[in-house]
C-alpha cells in the first residue's frame, strides 16, 4: 500500500519578520491556499501564492507536512 501524503499551504501576514517567531497578526485572515498529496504540488501552491503578495514584507505561506502531524509513529493521533 503507497503511503498517503497530505501537504497544506496557508500563509497570513505575521505580527514581525523572524526568522525564529511565525505568529499571525490575525488569524481570522489567514488564508488556506489548498492541500495537496504531493509536496511539488504544494511547492507550485506556495510559490505562486508568495509571488503575488511580493509587495507586503510581512505575508508569509508555509508548507505544513500534515501527514507527518497525522502518523502515530511520529506522534500523531492513535489509532
């Protein structure tokens, strides 16, 4: 059986521009730009989402690796 992947890309404007803090100035505004099985379809996502707020220094997306959050062997949900 092939392992089944999930990537998410979302991204906001972030309160300051760190490279050790990513909170997001309002949460409510935090925009889901889609999930995706494999992580070149979520690279494509992301890198077209950062080229069109280019202009805005604090807009940041972000790759989360949900199949890794969702295996128990990494300490995700059991069974």
């Amino acid at each position: 059986m092939t392992q089944q992947l999930l990537h998410l890309v979302i991204g906001g404007e972030l309160t300051e521009v760190r490279p050790d803090m990513h909170e997001f100035k309002n949460l409510d505004a935090v925009e889901f730009v889609g999930a995706f099985a494999d992580y070149e379809s979520a690279r494509m996502a992301w890198k077209a989402a950062a080229q069109r707020t280019v202009d805005n220094a604090h807009m940041r997306f972000f790759i989360i690796h949900a199949h890794k959050l969702l295996d128990p062997a990494n300490g995700g949900p059991q069974g």
